[in-house]
C-alpha cells in the first residue's frame, strides 16, 4: 500500500525539482547555526492562524505552535538530532487553547526515526498505541502550522552540499500511514522552493539556514509567515482565542489579529 500511494508522488516530487529554474550552479543553503528563542507569524490575509516559538541546537530543536484554524490549539514538539543533522527522535503533544487535555486525545506521541523506518507510539492513560512504516531517504518530523520545523529539512540540504534534495515529511499523529515526499531546491542565495502538492513553497532564510519568511500564496496553504522580533505570551493568546470561541471577554493580547 505504502509503495502503491507514495510512489507516484515521490516521482512527481522529482520532477518538480527538474522544472525549477533560476538557481546557479554550487549555490547552497549556508550551514545552520544555533538559534536562540525565534518567534515566527502565520497569516491568511489580515488573520493570524498560528504563532510558533522555538530554540535550535546543533543537537535538539524544541517548539510551540498556538493556532486558531479550525480550533485554539497548544502544540508542543521536541526533536533530537543526530550529528549528521537528521533526527532520531521527536515528541508531540497538542492541547486545547485553554490548556487542558483534548477529550479521548492522547497525552503526547513519539516517533522513532531509523535509517529506513519511523515508529510511533502514541501515548494514552488507557495505554500505548504503535504502528510503524518505510521511509526513503531523509524523514522528518511534520507538525501542523510549524514552519519553524523546515530548518531541519534546510540543515540537510546544507549539509549535502547539494542545491537540492528529496526529503520525507513525517506527520506526527497517529493517523499516519506514510510519509510525504517534499522536494527542496535552491533558487538564489537567500531563497529555496519546496514543492508543496505541484505549487511553490519558498522559503527565505537568513544567510544561516534559519528561516525569514515562508510565502505560501500559490498553495492551496495561502499562508504567509514571517519571523517577527519579539517574544509574544504565546500561552496567553491561546487562551484569549479559546475565550472568543466561548464567545467570552478575551482581553487584549500583543499580537495583531
């Protein structure tokens, strides 16, 4: 089934990465270098959707993404590397705006990355859960509205020396079956397209692989994410997006709406 489904997607992956033009020959993205805490801001139009916080080592790279689409949501990931760049572990948990735990959800999830496999294990008060599928090639881990995550994938591609790369995207739920294949190019010094479903993800990065801006106006994402400098209560703007859902006073928060 795995072979049957990604196949044709990994090929068509492939492709895309042939039909970008505009990248000089021995352009690559610059090796990354440790980052403290970095904000960035997710907008659909006027409306922000998401906001994530994250650090990143050499070693680890740990998150939270607040977003409202569909719902007010907290999600929390962390990410062990190995020294190649590629990780070896991530975790997960996502809770309600409020902060409390999702009816019937799971606590948290792990996955395991192999050379050539991902194990999960889902984690619930009535017990664990596992399942475990085939990768092809670099796997990382894949969170909803986690732009930030991407640097990973931009920390591979630096270390390949290549101007490009087919990388394996790993949902962190459950529900995941396989992995999904993003091709990555390098089209100026700044600048890297990610195929996203046939249309360009570009992604803009700062001279040391830490990500500026993700332009997602030609996917079906629309979204447009930029970092901005400074360090929002990201706790605090769940709950008042949690509040509004309620139709309850929400207070007023210091991001933009």
């Amino acid at each position: 089934m795995f072979a049957a489904t990604a196949r044709p997607v990994a090929a068509a992956a492939l492709a895309a990465l042939s039909l970008v033009a505009g990248c000089s020959p021995g352009t690559v993205v610059p090796a990354p270098v440790p980052r403290t805490s970095t904000t960035l801001l997710a907008r659909v139009g006027d409306d922000t959707i998401a906001i994530e916080r994250y650090t990143r080592t050499a070693k680890t790279m740990e998150g939270l993404v607040v977003t409202r689409r569909p719902l007010a949501r907290v999600g929390r990931y962390s990410v062990e590397l190995a020294p190649n760049g590629l990780p070896t572990r991530a975790d997960y948990s996502l809770r309600d705006g409020d902060g409390a735990a999702l009816p019937g959800g799971m606590q948290s999830l792990s996955a395991r990355f192999t050379r050539d496999s991902v194990v999960l294990v889902g984690h619930r008060t009535s017990g664990d859960t596992t399942s475990r599928f085939t990768v092809r090639g670099a796997a990382f881990p894949f969170v909803n509205d986690s732009y930030a995550l991407y640097e990973l994938a931009l920390g591979r591609l630096s270390a390949t020396g290549r101007d490009s790369i087919l990388c394996e995207l790993v949902p962190l739920a459950m529900s995941t079956r396989q992995a999904i294949p993003r091709a990555m190019r390098v089209t100026g010094p700044a600048d890297v397209r990610i195929d996203y479903d046939g249309s360009p993800l570009l992604l803009r990065h700062d001279g040391h692989g830490a990500i500026v801006s993700v332009d997602g106006s030609r996917t079906a994402l629309k979204v447009n994410v930029t970092r901005i400098g400074f360090d929002a209560d990201l706790e605090a703007i769940a709950r008042a997006w949690k509040a509004s859902e309620q139709g309850a006073p929400a207070g007023q928060s210091s991001t933009p709406k």
